[in-house]
C-alpha cells in the first residue's frame, strides 16, 4: 500500500524537482517519470511497512497525516541518485527516526485497534519452586 502519491510530491516538494529528478534520459524530456517515482514511493511503503509490522496490522485501514509525511520524505531522498540537498537528507534522518519511534512505541498513531494485544504479562516472572534452604532444614546451623 502507498502512503503518497506523485501530486502529494509535487505539492510538497515541487513539480519542478521532481522532474529534475526522474527525467533521467541522455536526451531530457522535460516530464516526470512515473515509473521512477511509483519505485520511490514502494520503496518507501516497504520501509515504513518495516517498522510498523510488529506493532500495527498491515495494511493500514487509512493513511495517517505523520506516516503520509514520512513517506513523502523518505521517496523524495530515494529519487536522488546523487546526494540530496542538506535539507532533504535531514528530513529524511528524521523520518527514519521517527519510523524508529513509531516501532519502539514511543510515537503511537492514532489508529484504533490495530495494535496486537500484549502477552498479559507484566515482564516480572515469579516460579513457585519449594525452596532448598528453610528454617526447618537449617537447624542447627542458625
């Protein structure tokens, strides 16, 4: 499933460098191409899918606002061939920071039930084996 699309790229970013960055021709044809930018958004759903698998259903029901920010991020920076711009590379450390939060459950969505249930145990484990040493079995020693 994608998390944005080609018009959401233009908005954020601009028709412009899109283009820049998929009309990869020897010969420029001035127009974006789709193929370029459909592989870019993949590769991007792929990765948030990485983080979200353990803690959220998959497919997303619906898209929310901060995983559509970050896919957006995340398929302009893997439209660079070379390096991107400091701003675009900064957004994207942040992306991926955040995908890392959203995993570990610091940064929750705000999706409804879609979180697995956890175990019920509280993470303290308690056995109930008789012990060796008692007062009755240590007489003479105390």
């Amino acid at each position: 499933m994608a998390y944005t699309t080609l018009a959401q790229l233009n908005d954020r970013y601009g028709e412009r460098l899109v283009i820049e960055l998929t009309d990869r021709d020897e010969a420029p044809t001035g127009v974006t191409d789709t193929d370029t930018v459909d592989q870019a958004i993949e590769g991007a759903a792929a990765q948030i899918n990485g983080y979200l698998q353990g803690r959220y259903a998959l497919p997303l029901a619906e898209t929310p606002p901060l995983i559509k920010d970050l896919a957006e991020a995340i398929a302009i920076y893997r439209l660079h061939i070379y390096s991107a711009s400091d701003k675009i590379e900064a957004e994207h450390k942040a992306a991926v920071a955040a995908l890392r939060d959203i995993g570990n459950g610091t940064i929750r969505l705000p999706i409804a039930g879609v979180e697995p249930k956890g175990s019920g145990g509280t993470g303290v484990r308690i056995t109930d084996r008789e012990r060796p040493l008692t007062a009755q079995n240590l007489k003479g020693f105390i």
